[in-house]
C-alpha cells in the first residue's frame, strides 16, 4: 500500500507525504477539537473530567448534531495547515446545519474565539463558559451563527450557502474556496 501524498507545510513540493510529526500534529487537534465539540454539546460541568462523571455534569437538553462535526473538523484542520504553510487566502463554506460545535471548537483551539470573547479563556474555567454557554439558554446556537468568529452569513440553504462566498471570492481573484 502507497502512502498518500499531501501538502507538506514544511516543503513546497506537493508530491511529499506528511511527516509522522506532521501526522502526529493533526490528529492531534482533530482529537482535541472532536473532544471540545463533544463538551459543548453534552457537557454542563467538569470540562476536563477530573472527576467522575456525574448527571449533573451533563446539559438536561442535548442540541447540536454530533454526525457533522468530526467531517468538520477534520476538514479545518487540514484546511489551517495549508493555509499557514502557503499563506493562501481561502473560504471555509459549511452549510446552515447544527456543525456549529465543530466550527466553534477550532475558532477556540486557534485562539480566535478567545479574542473575540475574552470571558472565554483559555483555561479550565474558559472550557466551562465555552461548553455551558453552547445551545443553553443565554448562550449561542447549535449552529455556525453570526456570533461565530469567521462567520460571514448564516445560510439557510445550500444555495445561500454556496452564493456568498462564490460572491466574496469573485470580488476577491486571490481567494481559493473549500465547500
């Protein structure tokens, strides 16, 4: 069996399989962003589980669709890595869904979410705010909404989801586009 080849964020070549550090990197946060998403949607309390897990640990209403979310995640991080490494201009396109646990949990992860709510450190008491506020009364959506860092619109279809950002990135000929 051939290994397969990607982008290097090391090289410029393009013919190059990643690095076992490489790999090791990305599955790395691809774990770690399954593991917030999980936490906004189930977790209420005990963000790092240094306890046992107790039912009132987890949120009495659970929202926000789990099946999207390691898609999700897995394409943003890969998408990340290249556009670090070749300083690309591109577009990240979801659809209107409930992947808004996937999306808010990189924004965290690269430190985004952060900036734009600083309430929401980056500590064990910044992981408790993230999880409880997500789809909880007083919080945000189970979806990528405008309060989402990067967000540019909250489609409520595909077509709305696809004519935005074909309308931002023919404005703007550098951009590269994902969907």
């Amino acid at each position: 069996m051939t290994q397969p080849t990607a982008l290097r964020s090391d090289s410029t070549s393009r013919d190059e399989p990643l690095s076992p550090e490489e790999l090791r990197l990305m599955d790395a946060w691809w774990r770690a962003a399954n593991y917030l998403s999980v936490g906004q949607i189930y977790l209420l309390d005990n963000p790092l589980l240094r306890e046992p897990l107790r039912i009132e640990h987890v949120k009495p209403r659970l929202l926000g669709h789990w099946g999207t979310t390691p898609g999700l995640n897995f394409v943003y991080a890969h998408m990340n890595r290249v556009i670090k490494a070749k300083d690309v201009n591109a577009i990240y396109v979801t659809g209107p869904g409930h992947g808004g646990p996937g999306l808010v949990a990189s924004t965290y992860l690269e430190g985004t979410y952060s900036e734009v709510y600083p309430a929401i450190g980056r500590d064990e008491d910044g992981l408790r705010r993230l999880f409880r506020q997500f789809s909880f009364p007083g919080g945000i959506p189970s979806h990528v909404a405008p309060e989402t860092p990067g967000s540019i619109h909250e489609g409520a279809s595909s077509d709305t989801r696809c004519c935005t950002p074909t309308g931002r990135s023919s404005t703007t000929p550098t951009w590269s586009r994902a969907a």
